[in-house]
C-alpha cells in the first residue's frame, strides 16, 4: 500500500434517521463499523456541498472496502432498498443480517447521476441512485454491510441509504418527502416559474388521462406488422396503424423495462427503436450476452402493447483496428464508412449479428425474436450512403477502396465493352487512382458528380446506385430466407446534393417495406462536444418553428422543416430520428407540431429521440444531452399530440403535388424539383464537408408540406409534375399556410398555429398576439408569449358532443438555476447548466367551450402525473390554473360514485 494511504478503522454507534413515516434514511459516513482505505487527496476532492450530511464514506487500496451499519425497522420489515454510491467503474455489494453477499447491479434502475469532482473533470467521481429492489427487514435492530471491491484499487463511495415504506424518488440529498417539501423555496426563487416534478406513484394508480387503451392487449394480437399499399397494418386484423414512437428504451433490466412500458403507454407511446450495436466496436465480433437484453426490451414492451423495431449498426460504432481481419486498413479511429455496401467479408460478419439477435432462443421466454410478431422490423442500416459526403478516398482505405474499384471497373467493361472504351467515352476525365491496367477506376468526388454531371459522373452514379439498392435488395433476400417476418427498411440517410442525389438515395429505398429518414430542428450549438452534449460554456440560439426561424439569427426564413414528410413510391413512411433540441426555449412547440403535420401528410410513424431516462430528470446521463425527451415540454405534451396523430383527429390533407421522375432522367443527374433540404442533427453536420448542388429549373415550395400532401414516384415514363394550384392554401404575402381541409392554419409571421378539427382544437405559439380566438367549439384567450393549449376528444367523438375530454396545457420549461448571458451575435452562453428539478412557465388564460352543454361540462384539474383531483370549474368558462398542465372535462360529475 502506498504510504500516501490512511486506513481507516471506525467504530461509531448509529442512529438511523426517520425520514418520512417509517421509511429509513442512514448516512454513509456514519457507520456501525467500517474497514476502509480512504484516498489522501484526488478520490476525496469532491463537492461537500452536494452530499447527504456534508460527507461520505469511501475506499481506495488494495484491500476491498466493508461497512456495517445497524439499522432499527419499525412498522413492515418490507422495504424498498435504495443505495446513493458511486457507479463509475465500481463494484459494490450488499448483505443483510449475516446473510450472503448480494451484487448490487449498478445500473439497475440508476437514477439522478451526479459528477462530484470538485474540479468537474469527467473521471471517477460521480453519486448515483440505485434501486436495489425490495428487502425483508426484521422489527427492531437489522445489520446492513457493503463490500467495495471494484477492479481499480477497490475504488467505491457510498453517501447514504434509504430502506423506504413509500414510493421514493430520488432527487439528490433529499429524504423521502423533502423534495417536494423544497418546492416553495425553489419557486420563490425563481418567480414566474413552478416545479414540474411528479411524485412516485403506484402503477395501478387511477389516472384522469391513459392512453394504454390505444394499445393491444398485447403487441402482436393482431399479428406482425405488415403494409398495405401506404399503410402499416396489423396484418391480423388488416387495421392500419400509426406509430408514436422513441427511441429508447432506457432501462436496463427486465423489472425497469416493465415498469418504463407502463409509463410509455400511458403517454400514448406504441412503438420503441431499439438503436444499439450487438458487436465489439474494435473488431465487430458478436457481443452476444447483450441479446439477452433486446429480448428482454421486446416482452417488457409487448406486455403494454408497444412495438419494438431494430436498428443494429451504424459506422459511427465500429473503429477497425489495424490487424482487423474482416475490415481492412483501417487506423483504429477511421469509420467504415460505405463498406457494408460492398465488403463481401463485413456483409457475412454483419449478417451473422442479425442471425444471432433474431434467432437465439430467449432464456426467459424460449422463445426467439424472429418468431415474435411484437417486432415491429428491422433496419438494415443506419445513416449511411454511397451519396454522402463521407465517402471520399480520405476516409476509406486503400484496400477496401481497391474491392470497390475494381466493382466499378468491372462494371465498366460489361457497358462499355474495356475501359479504354468507357475512358474514351469519358473525354479525357481522368484520376490519380485510375488504374485500368489493374482493372480499377476511381470515383470522382460527389461535388463534382452533383454540380458538373459529366459523362463520368453519370456513369459513375449508376453504379453506385446499383451497388446501394443492389445491396438492399440482397439483404432483404437474407432476412426474409432467415424467416424473418416484420419490415424491413432500407436506411434513413441524406446526401451531397438533395435535388440531385437525394432521389437516387430515396430510390434505392424502395426495394424494402417503407421509407425511413432523419431529421432534427436544431438551435446553432457550438462548443466542445456540443454535437452530443450542451455544457457550461455553450453557446446556441433560441428558434421558433412555428415561425420558420433561421438557425443562424439574421438570417432569412428556413422552410425547411424535419416534421416535412413526402410519400415515396407509394409506400408507409417513418422518420425514426427526430426532436428539437435542447435548450431552445421553443421547443415545446414539437410536440403539437409534429403530431398536426404528421397527421396531415398522412406519416405513418413519428419516433422522438431519445428516451434517454424513464424519468423526468434534467441530465440523465454523465452529460447534459440535447435529445433528452423526458421533460414537460416533451413527454409531458405527449398525450394530446400522440391522440391527434395516432387517431387522425387531424385529418390527412389532399395531395397538392404528384410527382412523377423519371428514373433514366435521375440516372442522367437531371435531379428533381422538390428538393427536400437535410435537417442534419449536429453529430452528423460535422461529416457534410462540402456544398449542394441546385438545378436552374422551378422548384416546388417548400410550404407545400404545411398545406397538404406530396407524393412522389420513379417510373420509366416520361417524367411528370402534377402541381395543384398553391394560391388559396399558401399566401407568402400574409405568411400565412393553410391546410386544404382548413383544420390547420399556421401564421408563420405571428408563430401561432391554429388547430380547428372536430375533435381537436387549440392554438400553438405566441398566445398573446393571437389574442381572443374562437374555434369551432372552444374560445381561448392567454396573455402567455409561447403557449399550447388544446384540447382533444378522448371517447373519439367530436368535441361538440364527447362526454371526455383531455385540455391540455403547456408554456416552456428550463432546469432550475439555469443561466445565460447573450453574445453580440443573437445567440446565447450558457453560464448554468442548472439541475433538477424541472421548472414550467407559469401559465395564464380562460377558456370556454360553447355547445349546448357547456355549462355541464365538469371541469377537473389534474396534477403532473395526470391524477384527478377535485372538480373546479364548469366549461363554459374557467381560469387556467398558474401550476396546472391538464384537466378532464366530463359530463359526469367524476368525483362521485
């Protein structure tokens, strides 16, 4: 042991704490007994500030840490076990009264992460939450040990333990109660704003909204998903289906994953995009104890009637090493990128991930996921393509480059005849690594390809095209021979040049079941690693969609938008990447947005990244992410938006644009006129090293989308654009977009969209200047400046006459202490980052809904987790509550018998 070392050997008579009823709260730093090796200076120089007591207990030394403490239980001896302790890289285990040692899984239902360093380096030091599950105690005195016995010098720090008769959340040094009982103060220190931070609550507790009765009894009753024309359906029942989808989930284990179902049901959720790799980042060997938990995310989901979809590799997972003997000539730190298209090797290898997720039988069931109809499908691969900036000879080796090169030659000869002809025919473009003597020919970069289309190009574009959608095809082929029976879709991904490009990307895609993409309103943010994080430091900019706002402020009007969704060769479409960052205040718009425009173009699913936590915690990883969907402006939308979407209460909009391309025209690089711009989300901006090319001819506006439906085919004919008249839906004067049914209308000038259904009707945006507005059924009237409210049938009646109805209310959310300081370029720094819990603006407002019955509409308030509480109104007029995000509208009293 190093003489720097102390030991450390206590003997101290504890009183264990009452925390709240008889719910126990022990401090760490406190024990009965304790053999430990405290670090003399690094490992301890942590944040007093942020422990339970001002102190913990740890151990660093060769020896393992042990600790005991003697605990008094009164009242149930049946508990739930909650641990605050390191979980970076440690170990840690439990025994109770003498018994034997028990692991402690230190991910199992980890909650409110925290970096304790006190010079917030990213290393060791962190505090977690861990639900260590259930425990029988005996009355009176207990003994109560952990063993620190982690690979790296016995490393581990426990703060405190709770032994909880109640629902427990956790929330940093709070005891059981106490987090709720810091509300006033964190309220009055920031006026104008509450506490969005919903108490635990049993699962069987009633609720005045759940969505669950959306879902099947369990996912798959009505057989795997199949399609049918432009549809999912259940291929049962023949019922077409929309998806309300995340990625995610984020639990762990089998007991989490459960309990995280229940939550996504509630909320309306009925898909999950599993995004994970099954293989070792280095070599791409099969990882395959990691099967076991995919299996597990599919019967926790199938029990609340959610989906489950698999995306298994993305290049941005795999880093060959040098010596890699599947993937060749890579450093170690290059991606292979487009290998998978043309890597006879790396094909095998991949295909053997497949064979092993989908057929390994399953420990708990016996049952193997290929034979599960509650697997939605499969996606081949994630966000790659021959057609984007990443593939360039800087970034693929020279002997996977030579494999495709020589494909290319080969190709070559059977057109022209040898290369000498094809080189002829090309007239004199030449490259460096042309070597026709050898067989192979180079590709030029896609710039070139896209703005100079030379005969080269052209040449050059067919084949890639073949070898793209001829890889799809052939992997199709695969997974249908293994017996796989859900979709399968082709990628996802964008190109160098969307009006030249994109259509042969999109075309490659209709050889498997729908078309996919990707998409990401985005809000400028820089600053190290802000690609996947935001940290103190940070700067961005705040955007409005409802206003087509700009990314960079000063900037003209962006009409692009991810929520834009054209209809490719007459097939379902999914956008499985999609959210608007944090921390735009506008993001609260998303929700309604996505789910009145999604329902409007006819998407067929809509999956919100990340579902990075199954609770509502400001930063539930190591870093603050700007995906994290567990938050009120977010999931706390989700009921009405997913009821919209899903239940069509905004109805599809007429086609306004059929477009016809020819595929000989695309081949020739003669593009299209519907151009639909990359929403790239910042991880993947860094990879479009170059410029995309446009075309000289009309384009078709991009304000199409919010007015109706586009629909696009590939033929053989002649190429054809049947453009509706545009004048009486989109009027650039008044910036004003109304949909052909006129059940939306978005003022993109003001940034207030209005919803006027029969049975969904609200307003989005800036509340204040819509002033008085009186829809079919409703009248509302907010002073708020960013405001949503709506209110939705839940009985699938129009409003005029449901008997239930969810009104629905949102302004926006920050952490609490978060701050910023502006920048002289409109943006903002962040100088906060803040914590939990969440805050939500307070809200202001009246609303009136004027049928015959109004007056015997009863108006019941729900709090955070969507629970009734008294009835307080009557609907033909109340007040909006300043803390109150949902009410049920009944026309019987609910809170009598």
């Amino acid at each position: 042991m190093p003489a720097s070392f102390r030991s450390c050997l206590a003997l101290v008579l504890i009183a264990a704490l009452p925390a709240r009823a008889d719910s126990v709260w022990v401090e760490g730093e406190r024990p009965e007994r304790a053999a430990v090796t405290r670090h003399p200076f690094w490992y301890d120089q942590v944040k007093q500030a942020e422990l339970s007591g001002g102190d913990f207990i740890t151990n660093w030394g060769e020896s393992p840490g042990v600790i005991s403490y003697r605990v008094l239980i009164t009242g149930s001896g049946n508990r739930e076990f909650w641990v605050r302790a390191n979980p970076t890289a440690a170990r840690l285990s439990y025994r109770l009264n003498g018994g034997a040692w028990k692991a402690i899984d230190l991910e199992k239902g980890l909650q409110d992460r925290l970096n304790i360093a006190a010079d917030a380096k990213v290393d060791l030091r962190f505090l977690a939450w861990l639900n260590v599950g259930r425990v029988s105690l005996k009355q009176g005195a207990n003994t109560v040990e952990f063993r620190m016995d982690s690979a790296n010098n016995n490393h581990g720090a426990l703060d405190c333990f709770v032994l909880a008769d109640e629902p427990f959340t956790p929330r940093g040094t709070a005891k059981p109660g106490e987090a709720h009982s810091r509300t006033p103060k964190t309220e009055a220190e920031n006026p104008g704003w509450f506490v969005f931070d919903p108490p635990a609550v049993p699962q069987a507790s009633p609720a005045g909204f759940d969505l669950r009765t959306l879902n099947e009894s369990m996912a798959g009753d009505g057989g795997f998903i199949g399609v049918n024309g432009d549809d999912f359906i259940h291929s049962k029942t023949k019922v077409p289906v929309r998806f309300w989808a995340v990625n995610g989930p984020a639990s762990k284990h089998y007991d989490d994953l459960r309990r995280e179902a229940r939550m996504l049901a509630k909320y309306g959720v009925n898909l999950v995009r599993v995004h994970h790799a099954y293989f070792d980042g280095k070599t791409g060997a099969l990882k395959s104890d990691e099967i076991a938990h995919a299996q597990d995310i599919v019967e926790a989901m199938k029990q609340e009637g959610i989906y489950t979809h698999f995306s298994i590799y993305f290049p941005l997972w795999l880093s060959p090493d040098p010596d890699n003997p599947v993937l060749r000539g890579y450093d170690g730190q290059k991606k292979p990128f487009a290998a998978l298209f043309f890597d006879d090797d790396f094909q095998a290898q991949y295909r053997d991930w497949w064979k092993a997720l989908l057929t390994t039988p399953s420990a708990r069931t016996g049952k193997r996921l290929i034979d599960e109809p509650a697997v939605f499908g499969a996606e081949i691969l994630n966000e790659d393509s021959y057609f984007f900036w990443t593939f360039t000879d800087q970034n693929i080796p020279d002997p996977e480059l030579r494999i495709l090169e020589s494909r290319f030659g080969d190709w070559l000869k059977r057109k022209h005849g040898s290369l000498e002809q094809a080189l002829a025919a090309w007239e004199g473009v030449r490259l460096p690594r042309d070597r026709p003597d050898e067989g192979r020919i180079a590709f030029r970069p896609l710039w070139n390809i896209a703005n100079e289309r030379k005969a080269r190009d052209k040449d050059t574009a067919r084949f890639l095209l073949e070898s793209q959608r001829g890889f799809y095809e052939a992997t199709y082929k695969e997974l249908r021979t293994l017996g796989f029976r859900g979709l399968i879709t082709a990628s996802n991904w964008t190109t160098a040049s969307q009006a030249i490009l994109g259509p042969l990307e999109k075309y490659s895609y209709t050889s498997t079941d729908f078309i996919d993409r990707h998409g990401y309103f985005s809000c400028l943010a820089k600053g190290e690693n802000s690609e996947w994080s935001i940290r103190n430091g940070h700067t961005y900019a705040d955007r409005s969609a409802l206003r087509f706002d700009p990314e960079q402020p000063g900037k003209p009007k962006e009409f692009a938008h991810p929520a834009s969704d054209p209809q490719y060769g007459s097939k379902p479409s999914m956008i499985s990447e999609t959210t608007f960052n944090r921390p735009n205040r506008y993001r609260s718009e998303a929700p309604l947005f996505y789910a009145a425009y999604g329902a409007l173009q006819d998407s067929d699913a809509i999956v919100h990244f990340a579902q990075d936590s199954p609770t509502w915690a400001v930063k539930p990883g190591y870093f603050t992410q700007p995906w994290t969907l567990m938050s009120p402006a977010m999931m706390g939308q989700f009921p009405a938006a997913a009821l919209i979407y899903r239940n069509a209460l905004v109805e599809p909009g007429a086609v306004l644009v059929g477009l016809d391309l020819n595929l000989g025209d695309l081949l020739s690089l003669k593009g299209s006129p519907l151009h639909q711009t990359a929403a790239l989300d910042d991880l993947r901006r860094k990879d479009a090293t170059g410029h995309s090319a446009g075309l000289a001819t009309t384009e078709i506006d991009p304000l199409v989308h919010f007015a109706g439906r586009v629909t696009v085919d590939f033929t053989d004919k002649p190429g054809h654009v049947n453009l509706k008249n545009l004048a009486p839906f989109v009027q650039r004067d008044a910036q004003v977009v109304t949909a052909t049914h006129g059940q939306l209308r978005l003022d993109y000038g003001q940034g207030i969209l209005r919803i006027n259904a029969p049975s969904a009707q609200g307003l989005s945006g800036n509340l204040r200047k819509a002033g008085r507005v009186r829809l079919a059924d409703l009248t509302i009237e907010s002073p708020l400046e960013l405001g949503h409210i709506v209110a939705v049938s839940l009985d699938e009646a129009p409003l005029v006459r449901s008997k239930q109805i969810l009104l629905q209310v949102m302004s926006e959310e920050k952490p609490t202490g978060f701050q910023t300081v502006p920048v002289a370029d409109g943006t903002k720094r962040i100088v906060s980052l803040g914590t939990d819990p969440w805050l939500v603006r307070e809200i202001a407002g009246n609303v009136a809904f004027h049928r015959p019955d109004a007056k015997d509409l009863h108006v019941s308030p729900l709090d955070s987790n969507g629970m009734a509480r008294e009835v307080t109104g009557r609907g033909d007029g109340f007040r909006l509550k300043p803390k109150t995000l949902y009410y049920l509208l009944t026309t019987s009293n609910p809170s009598k018998p």
